[in-house]
C-alpha cells in the first residue's frame, strides 16, 4: 500500500472487532486497529475491541500501511484458472494452508502466490498477500486474490454486502428427510475447545442453504450448498449441528461413518462483479477424482 486506506461500516448493535473482522481482516487485526486508534464510531475513536457502536452508527477503520512480507516466494503447483490485472481466480488443492501462521510458515497458498503472480495486495495484513477470503486446509476449490488494494477493497465490500455467491458440493453422513433446506443458527469459538468453532446464542450470524443433488450408498448423500455468510467452518459446524457432518472431517465427523480419504468439501462455484468493470462474473470447476 502507498497510503493509507479505510474500510467503512455501518453498525449493527455488535462488538466493534466482531463488526470489522471478516474475511479481509482476523478478529485479532481487528482488535489491534481498534487499540491503535484507527477506528471511529460516527467520528469519536473507541479504542475498546469490545465496544458496541448503536444501530446505524458510522464506524471507520483506518488501516495503515502494511510492511513489506517476510514470506518467501515458493514454487509450489499453483492452478490458475483465470488472471488480470486486478485479480485471479485459483482453484486449491485439499491440503494446502492458505496463509503462514505459527506451525506453517512455509509451504502455504500465500507462499506459492508470490511466486506466481507479479502482485498481490496488502490489504489484509503483512502475512496475507492477496488473500480475500479463505478456504480450510482441507477443502478444495475456487478461490479469489487481489492483486492491488483496490481489487481488495471492492472484493472485500461484495462479501461484506454477501453479493458475492459460493456453492459447494459436500459428501454428507446419512440421507436427509427433506430435498432441501436452510440453516440459520449463530457460529462462534466453541468454549469447550478452541480449536473448534460451535452453535453458540453469542456467536456470529450464519447462513448455508443445502439441496440434495443425490443419494450415494446407503449412508451418504451428495448436497449442492450455497453459504450466504462466510463463518470459519461453517458448512462443517451446520451440517454437524443438524445430525449430517461431512465426510473426512477430523473435527466434527462422526465416529461411525464411511471412510474418506479427505474432508469430502469442494467450493465448484463463485459469482463476484468485477472490481474494475462491474461485470458479474462466474467461475464453476468440477470437483477433484477423490
């Protein structure tokens, strides 16, 4: 970044880190910036993450510039199904991590996109080039990276405003009773472990809309799901809440279940209006052989 930038919102009656974190910013960048100075309520700097702005209110985040990255540039298999000069959109494999973090440093999809691209944006902190929004290391599938702040910004925006459209295909314990259905209940850390995340009454507003696409076998079912919100581990924690875990899952699977080899979780489709020209753009890839 060569200047600094802000991200505007409008309050909804939750903590302030809650409200600006997503997936641009951590919930833990969130709360540095609101103790930093950098986020307003309708013009008056709260400097308590925990603060909740009244409905309505005007809540603006500055965000500084961001140091140049210590991640290194690998040449780890990338594929690129489509690039411009604002974006790409990459299809991931299962396995790999999208950003450093303690524990995996190196060998990360941020890692390989410095190798690829000529350039990404910093939006979103020093260790997450380019990266808009994320995938679980065992999920495959599409997604988006910014390569310039602006790209960031309005990609970010869209998801904010959940214009941005995502489905995914998922392998799911068990045959449900109905051909369709939504899940509307609240995602937060599970205080139990956390590690995991959990249906919590305080958590974050969650949203995934399930079809069945087909029985397969006597006890899995292949659902088409559409993530109106993008909770970490959202279809996971939904469909386990509801009696379905997806198959492969370590964290919430159930004991008895069909093996898999991997969570059995693909992200196929993803519709955004492009930063630069506005044109509503959809990208759909098929589901890896396993």
């Amino acid at each position: 970044m060569t200047e600094e930038q802000t991200l505007i919102f409008s309050a909804s009656g939750v903590r302030l880190d809650v409200l600006i974190s997503g997936d641009a910013l951590s919930r833990s960048r969130a709360a540095a910036l609101i103790e930093e100075g950098r986020v307003t309520v309708d013009g008056k700097v709260i400097l308590k993450p925990s603060f909740k702005a009244p409905e309505g209110a005007k809540v603006v985040a500055v965000l500084p510039d961001v140091r140049k990255t210590e991640t290194l540039p690998e040449d780890i298999p990338l594929d690129i199904l489509y690039e411009d000069e604002a974006l790409a959109v990459i299809n991931k494999p299962a396995g790999l991590v999208v950003h450093p973090a303690a524990g995996n440093e190196t060998g990360t999809l941020v890692n390989a996109l410095l190798f690829h691209l000529s350039s990404l944006s910093g939006i979103g902190g020093e260790k997450r080039p380019g990266i808009v929004h994320r995938l679980d290391k065992d999920t495959s599938g599409l997604m988006l990276v910014a390569k310039d702040d602006q790209a960031h910004i309005s990609l970010s925006s869209q998801l904010e405003a959940r214009t941005i459209e995502k489905h995914y295909h998922a392998v799911v314990l068990g045959h449900m009773k109905e051909a369709s259905g939504r899940i509307e209940k609240p995602i937060g850390r599970d205080p139990k472990d956390r590690k995991k995340m959990a249906i919590v009454p305080d958590g974050r507003y969650a949203l995934t809309d399930w079809k069945v696409l087909e029985e397969r076998g006597p006890s899995a079912t292949l659902l088409d799901l559409h993530i109106h919100t993008g909770r970490t581990h959202q279809i996971r924690v939904h469909m386990a809440s509801i009696g379905h875990p997806v198959l492969g899952d370590p964290l919430y699977g159930a004991k008895r279940a069909p093996h898999a080899d991997r969570l059995m979780l693909h992200a196929y489709s993803i519709a955004f209006d492009h930063p630069r020209t506005g044109e509503r753009m959809t990208f759909i890839q098929p589901a890896p052989f396993d």
